[in-house]
C-alpha cells in the first residue's frame, strides 16, 4: 500500500466571521503531485496555510507523515513541510547561496553553524535547481524565474516529506513557467511530494497526477485532471461554459472557455474542417459547443477526429481505413466546402492520400489555416502539394490553435456581410 504523506481530515477554517474553508478531506501519497484548482476565493492559499501551521484549523486535522502539524513546534514543522510563496519579491539582500541555506534553519541549534550535511543539502538542492551558477549573486539582482527557482532551491534543502507551492507560476513569462513546472514534476519523479496552488487549469492538467477543485471552501472533484476537468464541475465551480478536449500535441486534458457571446450556443454558421490524426478533435468541439453547424472530412474510418465527430454528431466524410480520399469523397468534400461559410483546415501532415482534401479547400470562399509549424515539414505530397497549399495560405486568415474561434467568426460574418455590389 502506498504510504501517505498527508491526510487532511474534516478541516474547517474560518478567517474572521467567514467560513472559507468547511469540511475539507483528502489524503496525499508519498511521490505525487496534486494540483489545488479553482476560482479566486475558493480557499487555496488558506488550505496551504492550513496545511504548513501557519493556520489553524477551527475543525478537523492535518497530519504530515502522521503527525497532527497544528500540536508542533514552529521548528518541528518546518522539518515536515517546505512552503515556497507566492510573493517571491525579496528585500533582502542576501546572496542566492544565503538564501538557500535559509532552508537548513529548522535543523539547527539556536547558536550553532552549518554542518557538513547541512552543506552537502544546500549544494545538491542548488544543483538541483541549476541557480548553482550564480550562487554568489545577491538575491535582489536576479530575475523572477530566477528567484522562483532560488526559493524552490530553499524548499528543497529544507529537506522535508511535503513541499508547498502557492501559485509558482503566477508572476512568469510562459517560458519560466514551463520551466518551474518541469522542474517540480522531475522532483515528483524522483520521490518529492508536492501540492501546489496553480491558477492554469491547464498547466496543472499537464503536469499534476492529480487534481482537487475547490469551490466555496468545499472539495468539489479530486482525482486524475480527466475526472476533475470536465465542463460539468468548470461550469458548477467557475460558472463558465467551457470545452473540455485533448491536447492534439501532449495529449493532456485541454480546456478552452468560450467567449460570452457564446455562452449558450447560438452561433449561426456553416464551417467545414480538414484535419485528421487528431488534429482538428480540439476545434472540432469548441467549434460545435459554439452553436456552429460543423462539417469534416474527409477522415479515414478508425482515425480519432472520426470518432470524436460521431461522439458530436458532426456531419463527416469518411473512407476505408488507410484508403485515399478518392475522387466521390473529394466530390462531397468539395460540395460541404462549398455550402460552408468558412472552411477550416488545421495543421495537418499532407500525403499523396489527404491531398484531395487540401485540393477542394480551394472551393471555399472564406478560409482559416492554423499553423504550428512550416508547411514543408509537414508535406509529404511534393511539388503539388506545396502549390495548393501556397495558394491557400495567399488569401487565407493564417491563425495559432488559440485564436481559431476568434477568426472563423469574423469569417462568417465577412461571408454574410452583403458587398457594395450586392447592395447595388
């Protein structure tokens, strides 16, 4: 049986006259990394407060490696649980190695210096880290991302069961998020216990084992992100429509909130999507949750843009499997294109069998490509198919994956604008 590193029992908490956290249980095995999510006020910085002592409960237990951290000392606790926070903002002016040994002060006595071990944790949580190259630095004259690390790097060599993070990735640029993030998920694998507050659901859906949504200071879902995400408890939590599909490129639970205009499905438009191998599933929801009339193909039987279509009951051309699109399916392809408002054709590998797809997107009168990559790393087709593509790409909207909806609605309502020509 796997050991837990934290129970939670029952915790209510109360800040004032306000109940913000009531009846909260979970328990936290030793390795795992486990994502508090949800809206602003649901009560994740005071659950983590609860959990380090720096809180205590009104109701309930929190036990770390079985024991109750809310009977300890301050230095008792700080051997069970490293917290780094939220505000990495620093006045100090410390070096980056005074601020890592920080982390040893639980284990040492009131007038005694650093051991030999204490040493030897400082340099490996550094190392660690990679904030070992410029250790000499003050704390003041570095980055953000820096100084997330350098305090990651103090939790580290606090050499505790649990690590607490609230809200890591709350001050960065997307690349240092990425990178804080690998960075604590490589820490889970080699043992470390983590929970973290993270406000990017799909961060979190990524890098997280599991999830516990919170909501009016209750547990609304916990488990794996695929159980937690769905549009039921976004919707119940955040009060928001959103779409809840798969990463085309990760794989991981993906969610996109739709806009407001949006929210109850009353888009009014024909799009016809090109894609395949899995790479149109995303748009494919998102575009039908919208209200929109969605066409696709044509599809190989088998291929997961096929199956997520049925699921949808979206109108989809389909061949054998590992069949070509011949030239009846190209006839119909070209016939959906045509009826369309907009065609859309997502960033899919073309060969000598999906080529007539690309051909027929010719018809369409208004077109969205999406790029995540140059067309020539993704043509296998030759000469042909650079021409058609390049055509294309000349009087389409060329979008990334996140911008899709944005631009096929101002397709439509270009499509549907009478011209002055029309007009006269």
């Amino acid at each position: 049986m796997t050991e837990a590193v934290l129970d939670i029992d029952d915790v209510a908490v109360s800040l004032g006259n306000v109940r913000v956290l009531d009846g909260v249980s979970a328990a936290v095995d030793r390795g795992t990394f486990v994502g508090l999510v949800g809206p602003n006020g649901a009560g994740k910085t005071t659950l983590l407060r609860t959990l380090n002592a720096a809180l205590r409960p009104d109701e309930g237990t929190v036990r770390v490696t079985g024991q109750n951290v809310a009977e300890l000392s301050a230095k008792e606790v700080g051997r069970l649980v490293a917290t780094v926070p939220q505000d990495t903002s620093l006045s100090f002016d410390f070096s980056v190695r005074q601020t890592v040994e920080m982390g040893r002060t639980p284990y040492l006595s009131r007038f005694g210096g650093m051991r030999p071990e204490d040493h030897e944790l400082v340099d490996r949580a550094m190392k660690q880290t990679a904030v070992d190259e410029f250790a000499d630095r003050a704390i003041t004259a570095i980055s953000g991302g820096e100084r997330q690390r350098v305090l990651l790097a103090r939790a580290l060599a606090q050499d505790t069961p649990l690590v607490l993070l609230d809200e890591p990735t709350a001050s960065l640029d997307i690349n240092h998020q990425v990178r804080t993030l690998e960075l604590v998920r490589e820490l889970v694998d080699d043992g470390k216990t983590v929970v973290a507050a993270i406000h990017d659901l799909n961060l979190a859906a990524h890098y997280c084992d599991e999830l516990l949504l919170l909501g009016e200071g209750r547990i609304l879902a916990s488990g794996p992100p695929e159980s937690v995400l769905t549009e039921s408890t976004l919707e119940r939590a955040f009060g928001a429509n959103a779409v809840v599909s798969r990463h085309p490129v990760t794989g991981s639970v993906y969610v996109t909130a739709l806009p407001d205009q949006r929210t109850h499905g009353e888009a009014d438009g024909r799009v016809h999507v090109v894609g395949g191998g899995g790479s149109a599933a995303r748009h494919l929801y998102l575009l039908s949750a919208a209200g929109y009339d969605v066409s696709v193909g044509a599809l190989n039987e088998g291929d997961s843009d096929t199956e997520t279509a049925r699921q949808l009951g979206l109108d989809t051309v389909t061949v054998n499997p590992f069949a070509p699109v011949d030239a009846a399916a190209r006839k119909t392809v070209t016939e959906y294109v045509e009826r369309a408002d907009v065609t859309l054709v997502v960033d899919i590998e073309i060969g000598e069998g999906n080529l007539a797809n690309l051909k027929a997107a010719r018809a369409a009168d208004e077109l969205v490509l999406v790029e995540t990559r140059p067309f020539a790393e993704r043509n296998y087709a030759g000469e042909s198919a650079a021409r058609t593509y390049e055509t294309l790409r000349s009087r389409a909207t060329v979008v990334t994956p996140d911008e899709v909806l944005g631009a096929v609605t101002a397709a439509i309502e270009r499509a549907r604008t009478p011209t002055p020509a029309q007009h006269d």
